[in-house]
C-alpha cells in the first residue's frame, strides 16, 4: 500500500489505483484502500464509479464504512455530482444516528 501512497503524493492517480486495486485482490475489505482507490476515481474524472464503489461499501458493510473519512468522500462527491446533496447527506445522517448515536462527528458530513 505504501507503493499507492507515493503514487497519490505525486498526483499519479492511474498508478495509485492501480497500488490500491491490488491492495484489495488480497484484502478486499480494506477501508483505507477502498476510500483511497475512489478518491483516484475521482481525480480521474470517474465520478459515478467512484460514487458507485463508497455507496456499496456503506451499503454493504455499514459498521465497516460509516466513519468520517469515507463519508466525507462521499459528501464531497455528493457536492460534485447532484443538486440534490443536501437529501443525500441527510439520509447520511440518518444511517449514522440508528448506528453510531450521539458519539459520531456529524461535521464530515458537511451539513451546515
């Protein structure tokens, strides 16, 4: 993963996921690899399918993915790609309250 790492510093976001897309032929759940494997869709101008891949790992593994750094990817893109984010955020918002409570840190979700 480390080999990604250099990669993304250099604004290579073809190899960098590339790094992480091998990453994840061993370790398919790995949160860091997976945030970090859409980000690089999203640099490189893949906007759906990187909103395609943090969607279905909310979806698929919530505990896994429900925590800051994925969901402010999401939001982010949620801002790029619809007029409609603020219901996507709070709908967010809602996935979070029934699993985490009052404990998370809401401000990832960039609601205000």
């Amino acid at each position: 993963m480390n080999r990604a790492f250099v990669h993304l510093s250099q604004n290579n976001y073809t190899e960098a996921h590339a790094s992480f897309s091998e990453v994840l032929k061993v370790d398919p759940k790995n949160p860091v690899a997976n945030n970090n494997a859409a980000v690089c869709l999203l640099y490189l101008g893949r906007l759906k399918e990187s909103l395609g891949q943090l969607e279905g790992l909310v979806q698929q593994d919530p505990a896994q993915y429900l925590h800051e750094s994925v969901l402010f990817n999401l939001t982010t893109m949620y801002e790029l790609e619809s007029s409609r984010s603020n219901q996507k955020k709070q709908a967010l918002l809602e996935a979070v309250a029934c699993r985490e409570g009052d404990s998370f840190n809401t401000l990832c979700l960039k609601l205000a």
